[in-house]
C-alpha cells in the first residue's frame, strides 16, 4: 500500500505554482525587455539619422545640388547609412555599408524600421525623408531637395541587455523559490503538527487501547476541532459499548451458569436414590421454574438487545403511527390487574386521553409494563401506585410514583446497569432478571428522551419518564440519560 504525504503534496503543488509563476513572469519580462529597449534603440536610431540629415550640405561643385559633407558626421563605427536625394544619386555611406551602388534593396522598401543582415551581422534600420534648401538666399527662397536617408545599427547589444535583465530576474525568481520553498517547509511543518498529532494519536487505537486524548493545540484548530472531538466521542462510545458487551456476556453467562447449575443440582439429587412421586413431582417442578427463568432471561436479553441495536439506526418516523399514551397505561394496568389484587396493592392512572407520541406502540407497552411492574414488585400490601401522564412544552412526562421501601442514594447509579440488584429493592425474591430498567433506558434513549430514578428509603420511588412530542428535540436541560 502506498502512502502520501499532505504535507510533500502542498510544498510540490506549491513549489510547481510558484515554479511556473517564476517561468510566467520571467517571459513577461522578456517581452517588456524586448518592447523598452527596442523603443528606447528606435529612439536613438531617430536621434542619429536626424543628425545625419543635418550633415547634408549644398554642393558647390554643382548647381542646384546637395552633398554630404562627412567632416559634419560623428556616428559610431559599427553604423550603417546611406544617403541618396530624390534622383537616386547616392551621397554618401558609412564605411561598413559595404553595399555594391546600386544593389541597396532599402531604396524600394516603404517601412520605417526594418532588420536586415550585413556580413551576417543582424541591423535595425530606419528610413527616414528629409528636405534641404539650396541656395536659400535665392529671391525665389532657394531650390528644395528631397534626401533619403537609411540608418541602421546593430542589435546584438540590446538583446545582450535584454537577456541580463532576464538572466537577473530569473536568478532572483530561482532564488526566491528556493527560499520561499525552505521557510514554506517550516511553516507547513509547524501548521500540520496538530494533524500529525492527531494521526499519530488515531493509530495508536485498537481494541486493546481506547484512550483518545486530544490536545488543547488540537481542539483550538478550526479545521481538526470537529474530527478530534467526532473520534473522541466515537472512542468513548465505543469503549463504553465494548465494556458494556463484556459485563453483559459475563453477567448472563453467570446467571445462565447459576440457573444451569440449579437444575443439574435438582437432577442430580432426584437421581442419587429412589423416590415416591410426589417427590419426583416436586423436583421436576423446580426444573421448570427454572427452564422458565433461563426463558426470561434469554428473551430480555433478545429484547435489550433489539432495542439497542435500533438505537443507531436511521428510524423512518413516516412510518410510525402516533401511540396513544393513555390506552397503552390503560391495557398495561389491565394485563396487570391481577398480580396487583394477589398483593393488595393499588393502581391509580391520570393521564390525558389527548397524549399522544411518535413512537412504536409495542415498546411504549414494554415500558410502562417493565416500570409499573417493577413498582408492582417493590410495593407492600395497602400500597398505591400512581401513575400520571403530563405534556410539558415539548415533552410528554410519565410519572410512575410508588410507596415501597425505596432505594438507597448509593445504589442509584446502578440501578440502570445490567443484572443489577440490590437486597433491599431489587431483591431475587421479587423474580426479576435484573434487565427491566435496562430496557426501559434502551428504549427511552432510542425515542431521544430521558429517564430519572427519584428514591429514599423508606419513601418510595418516583420514575419519571420523558420523551419528545417532535423527535427533533434535544435532550432536556439537567437531565441525566
């Protein structure tokens, strides 16, 4: 598996961006080299066959004619002219021209400025007419004549220019990428070190190592803020559902081993001698007390099990019906209106007939019927339950109040854990699994609501149950999940 690296991806990218940004700027400022120092060559190509024409003098050997009178001329040697008047007849040329008369192909051209080879030396030249006045004393105002006038001088020493100023700016461009390149790698080294933080922390979880501890450098990245605290969540939730899973395989296999080892034990003692009837009557019947117990047991389990798994899944709430709270406490009660007469004990509900909530109907019926139950269980003969049902804001509570012996302050944080009991209210004399208000947190915490345990010795426990009206609630303020 091949692995790459954030940060040699951003120095390379960044590095090529500025490479070729270099690369861009150094062709611009060839061709701004090139555009100034040609005009500023142009220029002086004007300013040279300007004082060229001033050289061109009246001929005195001739009427009416001009000359170039090259005592006038101060021109770099390496320079190139030429000078004819309006006939053709050449005037004169600098000593390089060295162009047979006759054969200058610049006597027909039209552009003003034009590059030609001499002698495999490459020239700009400039064509540039003039007028001078002969005789200009004359009563006429003297007699006009046209000269021609073509100048040149070599270009190798402006691209010469040209070039240095390029090498210089792509020096200068090579340089500051290397530069920029350095202190970018530091930079980008020093602003990644949270992330690498963060990566070298992730790879250090498995199964065996769950703590997932981030720094404050850490949490006060914009950017790694969100994942740290997602993955240190994720950890906790994890670690806690891992720790979970154990104390739930070790608990139900050391209830299962108890009630497993009972009925061996009862079977054992039937088979160690002979026996009447009623005494083989009597074990096998503690056998299906047992078998039935063992049931119990593996049912909730399925049951917790169901719930908690669909707590993590995506609940299509379209597709739950609205369940009606009042009849669901009315047909609970019923169900267990007959273990309530056997212990003399009383059920008083008030609830709204109005109360009704999102969620499925079979496990608002577990609920109640595992709370009320458990009041049932923990209540004495002449007692009262009371159960009351109430919307407030956006809530619906359920209150199952009852008048047992209550719950020690010390015992309350476990009374949600699985296959807990307590001697002196969850004791194993009432039959239960240890399961029920496991369930009832599983599926209060699947409908996004609450569930709070109220007890004193003596006084009674009060269960106060509360679940969203509109499943995009948060969970209420103070209250303990």
């Amino acid at each position: 598996m091949r692995f790459r690296s954030i940060k040699t991806q951003l120095i390379v990218s960044v590095l090529l961006v500025e490479l070729a940004s270099a690369v861009l700027g150094t062709a611009l400022v060839v061709l701004y080299e090139r555009h100034a120092r040609f005009r500023t060559f142009d220029i002086m190509l004007r300013g040279r066959a300007d004082s060229l024409l001033g050289a061109v003098q009246d001929a005195e050997d001739a009427q009416d004619s001009v000359m170039l009178d090259g005592s006038e001329i101060n021109l770099p040697n390496v320079d190139i002219y030429e000078v004819w008047d309006e006939n053709g007849r050449i005037l004169g040329h600098s000593p390089a021209w060295k162009i047979p008369s006759g054969s200058n192909v610049l006597a027909t051209s039209s552009k003003q400025f034009e590059e030609i080879r001499v002698h495999g030396a490459r020239y700009r030249t400039i064509r540039m007419d003039g007028l001078r006045v002969v005789d200009p004393g004359d009563k006429n105002g003297g007699v006009r004549r046209r000269v021609t006038i073509v100048y040149g001088s070599p270009i190798s020493p402006v691209w010469q220019a040209v070039w240095n100023a390029v090498l210089f700016y792509g020096a200068t461009s090579l340089i500051l990428v290397i530069l920029t390149g350095v202190v970018m790698f530091w930079l980008l080294r020093r602003g990644l070190a949270p992330l690498n933080e963060l990566a070298a922390q992730a790879s250090g979880l498995s199964v065996y190592s769950w703590r997932f501890a981030p720094s404050d450098r850490i949490r006060e990245t914009t950017e790694l803020a969100p994942l740290a605290t997602a993955l240190e969540t994720a950890m906790q939730g994890l670690e806690r559902s891992f720790k979970q899973q154990h104390q739930f395989v070790s608990d139900a296999t050391h209830e299962l081993k108890t009630a497993v080892a009972v009925i061996k034990s009862s079977l054992q003692l039937l088979s160690m001698k002979p026996r009447a009837a009623s005494e083989y009557q009597a074990g096998l019947e503690r056998c299906q007390i047992d078998c039935r117990r063992m049931e119990e047991i593996v049912v909730r389990m399925l049951t917790l099990a169901r719930v908690e798994s669909n707590t993590t899944s995506t609940v299509d709430h379209s597709s739950i019906h609205p369940t009606n709270l009042a009849q669901t406490v009315k047909n609970v009660a019923t169900q267990l209106e007959t273990f309530a007469e056997l212990n003399r004990v009383g059920i008083e509900i008030s609830v709204p007939n109005a109360l009704t909530l999102d969620i499925e109907g079979d496990e608002l019926e577990l609920l109640c019927s595992n709370l009320l139950m458990n009041a049932l269980q923990h209540s004495e003969a002449g007692d009262v339950i009371r159960v009351i049902g109430r919307s407030a804001g956006g809530w619906l509570e359920l209150v199952i109040a009852d008048e047992g012996s209550g719950i020690e302050k010390e015992f309350l944080p476990y009374v949600f854990d699985r296959f807990y009991r307590n001697d002196s209210s969850r004791s194993r004399r009432t039959g239960g699994t240890g399961l029920g208000l496991t369930i009832c947190r599983a599926i209060t915490n699947k409908a996004k609501g609450t569930i709070e345990i109220r007890s004193k010795p003596g006084s009674g426990t009060t269960v106060v149950v509360r679940l969203p009206l509109d499943r995009s609630l948060s969970t209420p303020t103070g209250i303990a999940p």
